[in-house]
C-alpha cells in the first residue's frame, strides 16, 4: 500500500507519517518510508540516518536500472520523472536487493528509509525541488509492492505536490490538519484539486486541544475527517531531543495510528487506474516540456495493455 502524508506547512505531516511508520514496525509490519519534502525531517523523526547517497542525487543510476530492457526506451536520457512502467522494466520490490536500495535505503528500528536529499547551495537559481522528487515518482511508477507493504511518504508541504502526476501515486492520502482556517484552507484544496482523480483521503486532525476544536475540524471536512491526535508529551520529549519507543505514546494517539492503519488495510487498490494515471500525467508531460527538453516523442514510451502490479514480477 502507498500512503501519502500531505497537509499546511507546520501541521506535523512528518510528524504523523514517522508515528505511523514507527507503530506498523512495532506491530512487526513491513515498512518503507520516504521523504519527498524539501526540509528532509523524516530521518530524524524515525531516528534515522539517512541513507548513503539520496535518492534525488541517484537519478541517473535509478533511470539506468529502472529502465530494463524495455524497448520503448531508447536510453536512461530520454527517462523523465513521469515515465511509466512497461515490458522489459525493471519493477521494484519492497524487500528485494537491487541497486537502488544498496545505494539509498538504510534501514532502522526495522523501518526502510530513503530521502530525496535536502536543497543544496548548487541547486540555487539553477533547478526546482521537483527535480529531486522525480526519483520518488519514477520509483512509485515501478514500485509492485504488495497489500501487506506499507510504502509512507512524505510530501511536500501545500498544494505543491499537485505540480506533478505525483499525488495520483498513492493508494490512500492523509491530509494533516490543523484546527486553524488555513489548515482547513489546504484540505480544501486537496479535495478541489483530487476530486476529478479517484484519489482516496481522509483528513486527521492534529494539535487537538479540546472539542471544540473538534467540532471546527468536523464542520468544516465532514466525513473526511477519520480521527485527530491530542497533544503528546511524547511527540513534545522527542521534539526536545528526548526521543522515546513507540509504546511511549499515548494510548489514545496510538489508537489513532490504528485507525488510520485499518483505513488504509480497507482500500481497495486499483492497478488499472494507476498505470491509466500514469499515461495520463506522462502524456501531458510529453506534450507540455518534455519532447522538447529530450528532442524525442516521449508518448512512444507508453506500452499500451501493460498494467502494473506485483503480478508482473513473476510473470
């Protein structure tokens, strides 16, 4: 299962996305969490180090293995962040070893991790952040990963994971928020901006005082509104540098991950709308920069009839 973890800059986002990923480890649940925000705070909330090189820095070698043998590719060049999956691709497992995960995943408290790497002082002027996310949607794009595997990503704060087919990558989205108006504002346009898409959200509030804060978030999203966590002295301790088991939280805010876990266990996944999602995006890709950028017509690079899925590993 792929999860986004999306919401207002400050909602605590990374904060919720590293509590669930830290709970299904716990529950002995197989876990691969990535960091597709350009403040990189992933790695610290799970108490992790980032892997050796980032996966934004990688792009070449991911493009050179993720390509295969697909003949609808002419090189690891003409590759660009939204190409899809094909015959002769090499998809990804979870679990499996391959180059990219030798290279960029490290692994603690038995969680998988990888970051797209932080803005560097050579990218000012000179690039835009969704030049390091694009590892992370090519990956998406060639990820078969199974029901019981739980791929958690956080994103980018905004609305700015819509500048890409990016949001379309997941099975279930959680939109963190805040009992404020502007975080009600960025839910807003989550819902606008995913309605016409098939994406499935739930909306969990976070920094929850007192009920009244309760009914704010409830009038205002509905019955997206799928639970909210109360203050955590517990999230406080580790914010202060005094990072604590999972076990540590408290009970009711563990219940919440247990909501949101079930929640996710309860989604339907459907391959056909995501490879058909992925065509879509890269087309528009295609006509709107990229054959200009790579002097090649990318629209070849679609294979028709192909669906992803972990089927297609063993097939």
């Amino acid at each position: 299962m792929k999860i986004a973890f999306v919401g207002k800059g400050g909602a605590g986002k990374t904060t919720l996305a590293a509590l669930f990923s830290r709970q299904l480890a716990a529950q002995g649940r197989t876990v691969l969490a990535l960091d597709a925000d350009i403040n990189q705070n992933l790695a610290p909330a799970l108490g992790a180090s980032p892997g050796q090189h980032a996966l934004g820095d990688s792009l070449t070698e991911i493009k050179d293995h993720l390509r295969g043998s697909n003949p609808l590719i002419s090189s690891a060049a003409a590759m660009v962040k939204t190409t899809p999956a094909g015959r002769g691709s090499r998809l990804l497992r979870v679990t499996e070893t391959n180059p990219i995960w030798s290279r960029c995943v490290a692994t603690t408290g038995g969680i998988r991790f990888a970051g797209t790497g932080a803005f560097a002082e050579s990218d000012l002027g000179v690039s835009c952040y969704h030049s390091k996310v694009g590892a992370v949607e090519l990956i998406l794009n060639h990820l078969a990963d199974a029901d019981d595997e739980y791929v958690v990503v956080d994103m980018t704060a905004g609305a700015d994971a819509f500048a890409s087919g990016l949001f379309t990558r997941f099975d279930h989205t959680f939109v963190v928020c805040e009992p404020t108006v502007r975080g009600i504002g960025v839910y807003r346009q989550y819902r606008q901006y995913a309605a016409d898409h098939g994406v499935a959200l739930s909306v969990v509030g976070n920094k929850v005082t007192d009920a009244v804060d309760v009914d704010f978030l409830r009038e205002h999203t509905g019955t997206d509104l799928l639970a909210w966590l109360g203050t955590s002295r517990h999230v406080r301790a580790a914010e202060q540098g005094r990072p604590g088991p999972i076990e540590g939280l408290e009970p009711e805010n563990r219940a919440v991950l247990d909501t949101m876990r079930a929640t996710v266990d309860a989604t339907v996944r459907d391959w056909d709308r995501f490879q058909a999602q992925a065509v879509e995006f890269h087309l528009r890709n295609a006509h709107a920069w990229a054959n200009d950028a790579t002097g090649e017509d990318l629209t070849r690079q679609v294979d028709p009839g192909f669906v992803m899925g972990p089927a297609r590993v063993t097939s």
